[in-house]
C-alpha cells in the first residue's frame, strides 16, 4: 500500500565467497630440464622455481538488489549492483636474471575489485491480435587492481597488470605515423619538458605507455518477440561498447610487406614518394619498418551484432484437427547474420586464444589472467542458417 505504483517489489542482499585455481599443472613444484648439457655431457637445469605457498585466489562478492513489476506486470525487471574483491591473485611474477631459472614465477600476489550494476527491463507492448514482448539487459563493470606489490606483471603481447589501472591494459609505445619524407615509421616520445609529443623512428627511444584497455565501458542486449495468427518473429541484438582490441597477428599481415605473409587490403595506402601522407610506413622486407608492438594495432572493439534472427509459423488447429497431430511448427533460424563495427579484421568479437604463446607469456598458462582482448588470427564467429520442424502428437 505504501508503494502502490508497484505490482511487485522485492529487495535482495547476498554475500558469497568463491575460490579460483585456473593456473596451469604443478605451478608450486620445483623442475628441472634436460637441456643443461655441455660437449656431450649431459646436464640439468632448474626450469621452474618451487613455491610450495601457493594457494587459491579467493574472491568475496556483495550483492544488492531489486526485482520490481508495475502496470499489472507489463514491464517488470531487475536492478542489481556489486562490489566484488579478490586476494591472492594467482599471477607471474617476474624473476630477477640471479634466480637462474624461468624469469616468472606463479605466485599468489595482490588484490583486484570489480564493481558494477547490471539491469534488465522486460515488457509486454501488446496484447491482442498482434503479440509483442521486449527484453532489454544492460551491464557495466569497472576493475581496478588495488595492490599488487609494485609489481608489472606481463601477459602475452602489450597486455599488462598495473597497480591503479584495470587488468590487460595495453602498454607500450604509441604510433605517431608515417615521415612523409621518408617513409619512417614514427613513435611518440618526451620532449624537453616531458610532454609527449617529440617523434622519433627509433623503437627503442619510444616513450612506453598506456594505449588501450579491452575492459568494455559496458556491454548491452535486446530482443524483440512478436506473434500475429501463428507468426513468430524473434530478433536478438548484442553489444560491446568502449573495449580495445589488440591485432597480434598485425606484425604479419599489415606489416608493410615486411615478410612474406600476405598483406591486409589497407597495406596498398603505404608511403611510396617523399610528401605522401598516410597512416602505412614505406614497404621494406626484412626491415621492422612500423612493426614493432605499439598502438598501430590497436583498434577500437565495438560492436552491434545481430545475433539471432527467428521467423517460425504455428499451423493453425482447424487444419490439425484433421491429423493426428497437436502442433506443427516450421522455422528459419539465423545467427551472427549483421555485424556493424569499426574493426577492420573479420570478427570483433575476440578475447586471447593464446595461454603460452606471445614474447611475455614464459610458458605457463597464467598470462591467460593477465591477457584479454587479443586477436591472433582469431576465427570468426560463424554465420549459421538452420531450418526446422517440429511436431507434437
């Protein structure tokens, strides 16, 4: 009575804890490699530091929330919001050059938060003849590593853990183009009063930075039904808003002809004479011309995908009544039909497929906490059309 705008409401509060141990086999024990060998005698090597301390990640979870419904429950829903932190996180930890083995260790090492709020709203917008029902889900989620002993821990590519930054920032030098003298690639480094804003054409003087940060800002879906005289339609629409993706596979095909791989469409823009102005450096095989890990592949993930598109039809009863059965149902099914993005390779959505690849990863299938939003020749989602029947006696 207090609330009578509402048909229901209800609040909930939860606390959970939770243990993680998706780390690799035998992280804690010590090994050893037969590859120590020396004019033919043969000889080991420590491969792997022991650390028998290890233990799980544990994550502690606060949740609130609202479930509701109004106008005689033709739009109810769902607010929730979270604080989730986590101890002990299981990462690599760097190794000074006198440990005389692997240079990263699994260790349980600093604290992460996650908070945020997710939303769903569902509606019935028509009840007659003409059927259609709405469901409508937001999310938004923010990390942020809290402690993490002053440690960089690397993942695989740029993908790195910071104290005070979400996890897999992108880190490292930032593209400033192409010389159009010369055809040099170019990278941003500090100028006299430490602004960055200088270039330079060598790597190595390149300013490392933060360039990018797969976390999505959020991430959202809608979908629509309607019927009319045994007509369905159902259409589902995903998206991802505001997440970097990392191109690992760029150093080979949109590297300017470096090597032998074929090149991505976009590479015909290089610098060809002095005065051309464009974004590719001048091809060069054999030379790292503009291919070393920088923000030149770094692009923008975000994306709108038609995820599912279904058009069925009911065969009416007074046609059935003269068969044995109870329904007959005819359907065309679509999936991944539309993609809209600004992503140039073939499918935004991507995470690491990689656990012990890359230049940082040291072999253990760790870095996969670290590594998010890498696309290595990542497989696109497939684009699937199905037709069905089904029948009911």
């Amino acid at each position: 009575d207090a609330l009578p705008i509402f048909e229901f409401l209800k609040l909930r509060v939860s606390y959970g804890l939770t243990g993680n141990a998706e780390i690799g086999n035998f992280p804690w024990q010590g090994l050893s490699s037969g590859d120590g060998g020396y004019a033919g005698v043969p000889g080991q090597r420590p491969s792997q530091l022991a650390n028998p301390d290890l233990r799980w990640e544990q994550t502690s979870q606060l949740d609130f929330g609202i479930d509701f419904g109004f106008l005689n429950n033709r739009i109810t829903g769902e607010v929730d919001y979270y604080v989730k932190n986590t101890s002990d996180l299981l990462l690599n930890v760097n190794l000074p050059g006198t440990a005389g083995a692997a240079r990263t260790q699994v260790k349980n090492l600093g604290n992460l938060e996650n908070k945020g709020f997710e939303l769903v709203i569902n509606s019935v917008n028509l009840t007659g003849e003409l059927k259609w029902n709405t469901s409508f889900n937001f999310a938004r989620n923010r990390n942020l590593i809290t402690d993490i002993q002053d440690q960089v821990v690397d993942g695989n590519f740029l993908s790195r853990a910071v104290e005070g930054e979400p996890i897999g920032i992108f880190y490292g030098p930032k593209y400033a183009g192409v010389d159009p003298a010369n055809g040099d690639a170019l990278y941003f480094m500090k100028d006299a009063n430490g602004e960055l804003t200088a270039t330079t054409n060598d790597y190595n003087a390149a300013e490392f930075t933060k360039i990018g940060d797969p976390n999505p800002d959020f991430i959202w879906g809608i979908t629509n039904n309607f019927s009319y005289k045994g007509i369905e339609l159902s259409v589902l629409f995903q998206g991802v808003q505001g997440n970097d993706i990392y191109l690992g596979g760029g150093k080979f095909f949109a590297a300017n002809g470096d090597f032998f791989d074929n090149q991505r469409k976009d590479q015909l823009n290089r610098w060809r004479n002095p005065g051309d102005i464009t974004n590719i450096p001048q091809a060069r095989l054999f030379d790292g011309n503009g291919t070393g890990e920088s923000s030149r592949y770094v692009e923008d993930g975000s994306y709108v995908r038609l995820k599912t598109l279904t058009l069925g039809y009911n065969l009416p009863r007074t046609l059935l009544s003269k068969t044995s059965f109870t329904k007959v149902r005819i359907y065309a099914s679509a999936q991944n039909l539309l993609t809209f993005t600004d992503y140039k390779m073939w499918d935004p959505e991507v995470n690491t497929d990689l656990s012990n690849a890359g230049p940082n990863a040291g072999g253990n299938v760790t870095t996969a906490n670290v590594s998010q939003g890498i696309d290595f020749y990542s497989a696109p989602q497939a684009k699937m059309i199905t037709f069905g029947l089904n029948i009911g006696f």
